[in-house]
C-alpha cells in the first residue's frame, strides 16, 4: 500500500528549487522529480553530474521527501557520451574526473535508502544508461531507445553500467547492447530492462516510488538466475575474438572480464573491478582517438539538417538506385524513381525490388515492412508540375535530363558527376555534386560546394545524404578524399622505387587497400624513417596542402574523409590526429628528413611554420566555425 505523503509534502507539490539550473526539482505527493536540463542532450558533463549529486543529496536529506523520480524531460534522458577526452597531443592521457564522479553518483543512487525510479524517454544512453541502471526500477516511454555507444570508442561503459547490466538482463542481452545494437522500449521490457512502458513514464514512476517506499531496500539481480547461460554467452564471446587479439581489441577483452566478474564476484568487487577496468580502457591512446573520430563525425553535421520534408526524385543508374531507395524508404521517405522511357523505368524498378526481396531474405526486413515501403516508391516517365519533389538525385547520363524536368526552385545532387557537368545545367546554383567514397559499404560522401550561391541548397542536401545513410562531408571547389588517396598512392611508389617489398608496404595499415601492390626495385635504399610513418607524413603534407587552399573546412574533416570513406583505421583517429600526437615539431623535423626522399612529396608546407610560430596544433583549426 502507497504511503499517504505528510502535510508539508502536499503543500510543497510543483514546488521548483529556487535556482533551477542544470537539474530542475519538482515536488509530487511527497515525491522528488529531478529533471535533467543539461546541455546537448543532457550528456553527461562534470557540471550536470555535479548537479545532479547536489540535488540528489538535497532530496535525500529532505525528512519530507520519501522517494525520488529521475527523468529527462522532452530532449530525452540522455542522448549519448560526454566528449571526456583531450584532443590528440603527445602529452600523456590522464583520467577524466568526470568518470569517478559519475560512479560515484551511481553507488550514490543505487545505496540510497530512498527508493530512486527513473522515468525514461527518448535516448538512454552511456552515463545515462549507468544512472538508470543504478536506479531501483526503470520506467520507458514507448519510443525510448537505450544505446551504448562506448564499443565503438574503446572504452567500456561508464559508472558500473556493464555490471550493472549483466545483472539486470543476463550476458547476452548485455553484450548485444553493449556491442552497439540499439534496443527499443519493447524488448527492453521483454529483457527485463525496464517495468513497464507507458505514455507517461513520469507519473508511473511517482506511482512505482510510493509503491515501494514501504518496503525494504533490496537489489534483485534477475541476470544472474540462469548461471549456465551467463558463463555460455561470456564463452562463445570470447571464442569469436580473434587470436592473436590485436591491441586495440583489448577493451572486448576487459568487457567479457568485467561481465564475468559481475556473475562470480561480491557485488561491490564486481563494481570495483569494472570501474578499473573501464578506467584501463579510457587511458589507451586509441581512446583518445576514437573520441577525435566521433568528434569529428558530429562537427561536420554541424548544424544537423532537418529531414527532407516531401518526396525524393532519383533518376539513377539500376545498380545505384537498388542500393539507395531501399535504404530511403525505410527511413520513411517517399521516392520517385524516374525513367526515360518505360522499358528502363521497369528494369529499374525491378532491381530495387529485387534488392527488397533479398533484404527479406537477409532478415533483415520483414515481408510487411517491405510491403510497407513499397507504398512509397513509385515509377514516372514525367513529374507531375502540381507536385514537385522536395530534392532531386541524378547519375551523370541523367542529370541534364532530370534537370530539365524539374522546377527552378528544388536542389539537385550530382551523383558522381562527370568533369564539366555545370556547363549543361540551366540552373547550376541549385546543383552541388554529392561524391561517394569508393569503400562499400558507402558510409561517406563528399559534398562539393561553390561559394556563396549555392548555400542555400547545402542543408537539404546534407539531409538527403543523411537519409541514405552517409555522413555528407563539406568541401569546397572540389573532393580532398582523392589527393589525399593519391598521395598515399604516390609515397607507396616512391617507396617501392627505394626497394621497399610489397609485403612490407601490405604491411603498412593505413594505406588504402590495393596501393602497396606494384613492382620493388632490386636496389633496396635505407630509408631515414619506418615505412608506417613516410606514408604518414606524405599523407599529412597533402593534408596541409589542403587547408591551405581551402578545399578542407577542418583538418578533423581529412580524419574522418580517410576513416570513414579510405578504410584509414579508426583507432588511430586519421592523419591530422596523428600529426598531433607527434607535435608540429617532430612533424617538421621528420618531413625535412624524408624530404631528401622526394622533395615534392615531403617537404614540409608553410602552413606547418605558421602553426609552430603561433603555438597551434591542427586540433586548434579545428574550432573554426565554417560559414
């Protein structure tokens, strides 16, 4: 039975703090609501933890407050990892504070003697995953989505989250969140994640608080109650690492270690040993690095575009149109496949059907979404003038075409466009060229603008891009992701001109895939420094070369131009971060070293003189806001 809450608890229902800043309080029937009001999607920052504690306290040590309700209001509970890391520099890595304080704040919560519920809505994620895994019950709005993004940054997640989880939904289910599968509010409460999933998770919470505020704190750890199939999921994770493991998966490691420590140790070793090793990964430089690639991913969507609002107009090779409407149609968007005459318009349509079907197949769509989505494509040999497509995307053989056939006012992305293709349009300043990387998957492409005059089309553009799933990245007047690929292309020549034997070259991992292939020299000459970094060092000056004409915005946009669209390994965060981590100096030093190799190729730009005169870094150039 709900205890009844006292006088002084009603009086003070609604009632906010004072002050109410990164935290807002609210008072409901004696129940303390903590709204988290941070910045960014409420990410966990050393100033809303900090806030957070402090309120938490203020509420636990009220003698008329009998429960507490954590909540993140309309931007959601928390929308991913807090940028906790310094830039790529050659000094040393040192712990965030921030990580104990988050810990810390998650014993805090899951010792109180006070019942703690959180009331859950939109993203939940990392530090803010750890704080709803600490708290007593979980409460989920039907669209909640609870993420760990910590995989893909070579850390484990934060604030005793792994435990946490383990002991909440078993191995398996944690390690396919962990592992960086997004899961709904549906199969959260199916796992066991979450209590209930209602339309207002707020007022269930204040409910669940008061049921519980007469009973006695205890911690139930469903996860653990098939002890077989915990050891049987850790051990078939670990059977799929690769053996010898590479050095930059040892974190996958220290994850199955910390979930088996959850099963086998005392709950406060358990949390102890995740805790160090969590603080083990973040020390790793390819922490640092991997936080500079994420980084650098989300200060190019910057600002982030609205989604197009209307229909797609593609007229696209039958390959390429296969690749990219099933992808749009699953992101809900309306498409108008189009053909110049019926025969090409079929055979179009056919293989992006074909491509559905084979998705089916996969699993990876049901029969009913693909029924679904097909609702939304439809095939025309001329656009209807009372409805005009939202944005257009032509191939080169169709863009004069569809050109033509499109009103004045809606933009037009180029796919991959031939060398003077401005010249047959009748309005190139809608037009910008959208140019794919040559990886597949096609994770980035290239959007090339031309000054002033066509801005107004970049943002729905950049939205297209996003809706075929690929980071839009801006350059200006032409790509940067070929010379920097040609210039790769050119050290490895060079160097197998020296003698350098292809093996060795194939060693060399940051070199695109097929460029260490070619003919060596029989002399071979001994070379001033290891293959790894000449290639590096070649790859920096093109960089150089680059900003310095004004092609790149960003020296982390040629980072994420090589990671995402050349194969550049991401945990070595792409060339620029690279040069960081040696300093500007020991780059000077280095390209006047290989310059002896080939001047053309190594000797250092000017820009690297300007930069050491006034004490920068590349990761200063960073934060220069583009226009």
């Amino acid at each position: 039975m709900a205890k009844k809450p006292s006088g002084d608890a009603v009086n003070r229902q609604n009632a906010p703090l004072a002050a109410p800043g990164l935290v807002q309080r609210r008072d409901r029937e004696g129940v303390a609501v903590l709204r988290l009001n941070g910045p960014d999607g409420n990410r966990m920052s050393p100033a809303l933890v900090g806030d957070l504690a402090a309120a938490l306290e203020a509420v636990l040590t009220d003698p008329v407050i009998t429960g507490v309700v954590l909540t993140g209001g309309a931007q959601g509970f928390c929308a991913g990892a807090f940028a906790d890391l310094p830039l790529p520099g050659p000094d040393p890595q040192t712990l965030p504070p921030v990580m104990a304080a988050l810990a810390d704040l998650c014993d805090r919560i899951e010792g109180a003697a006070k019942p703690v519920v959180a009331a859950l809505s939109g993203r939940v994620a990392s530090g803010g995953l750890a704080l709803a895994l600490a708290a007593e019950a979980r409460i989920a709005a039907p669209g909640t989505v609870f993420l760990c993004p910590e995989a893909r940054l070579g850390r484990l997640p934060p604030g005793g989250a792994a435990v946490r989880l383990a002991w909440r939904v078993g191995a398996g289910p944690a390690l396919t969140l962990i592992g960086g599968r997004a899961m709904g509010a549906r199969n959260a409460l199916a796992a066991g994640l979450v209590e209930a999933v209602v339309d207002d998770p707020v007022a269930a919470a204040i409910a669940r608080v008061l049921d519980l505020v007469p009973a006695p704190r205890s911690r139930a750890r469903p996860g653990l109650d098939d002890p077989a199939g915990f050891a049987g999921a850790l051990a078939e994770a670990r059977a799929a690492l690769p053996a010898p493991l590479p050095s930059h998966r040892l974190p996958d490691l220290w994850l199955l270690d910390a979930l088996e420590a959850a099963q086998l140790l005392p709950p406060e070793q358990a949390l102890a040993f995740d805790r160090a090793r969590a603080e083990d990964a973040t020390l790793r430089p390819e922490a640092r690095m991997l936080a500079h690639v994420a980084l650098a991913a989300r200060r190019a969507q910057e600002p982030e575009p609205r989604p197009v609002d209307g229909a797609v107009c593609l007229a696209l090779d039958a390959p390429t149109a296969a690749r990219l409407v099933p992808i749009l149609l699953r992101e809900g968007v309306s498409v108008l496949v189009m053909g110049r005459d019926r025969e090409t318009l079929a055979a179009t349509l056919e293989r992006v059907a074909e491509a559905q079907f084979a998705q089916v197949r996969a699993g990876r769509l049901t029969q009913a979404e693909a029924e679904e989505d097909w609702t939304r494509v439809a095939g025309r040999l001329r656009l209807d003038p009372d409805q005009p497509p939202a944005v257009a995307l032509a191939d080169a053989a169709h863009l004069a075409w569809l050109e033509a056939a499109l009103p004045a006012n809606v933009p037009l992305a180029a796919w991959e466009p031939a060398s003077e293709w401005l010249a047959g349009l009748a309005h190139p300043e809608r037009a910008l060229a959208l140019l794919p990387a040559p990886t597949r998957p096609v994770r980035l492409c290239e959007l090339v603008e031309r000054g002033p005059e066509t801005a107004p089309v970049r943002a729905p553009l950049t939205a297209l891009a996003l809706q075929v799933r690929m980071t839009a990245l801006r350059v200006q007047e032409g790509p940067v992701l070929t010379p920097l690929i040609r210039a790769a292309a050119r050290a490895a020549a060079r160097l197998r001109a020296l003698g350098a034997r292809p093996e060795a070259l194939a060693a060399v991992e940051i070199l695109p895939q097929g460029l260490a292939e070619g003919q060596a020299a029989e002399d071979r000459a001994d070379l001033p420094l290891p293959l790894d970094r000449l290639v590096l060092l070649a790859v920096v000056n093109e960089g150089m070369r680059l900003l310095a004409a004004g092609r790149a915005l960003r020296p982390s946009d040629l980072d994420l131009a090589l990671v995402m669209g050349a194969g550049w390994p991401h945990w070595r965060g792409g060339p620029m971060a690279e040069a960081d981590a040696l300093g500007p100096m020991v780059l000077r030093h280095d390209l006047r070293i290989a310059a002896a190799l080939d001047p053309d190729l190594w000797t250092p730009e000017p820009i690297l003189d300007e930069m050491i005169r006034r004490g920068w870094r590349f990761a200063d150039l960073n934060e220069t806001t583009p226009a």
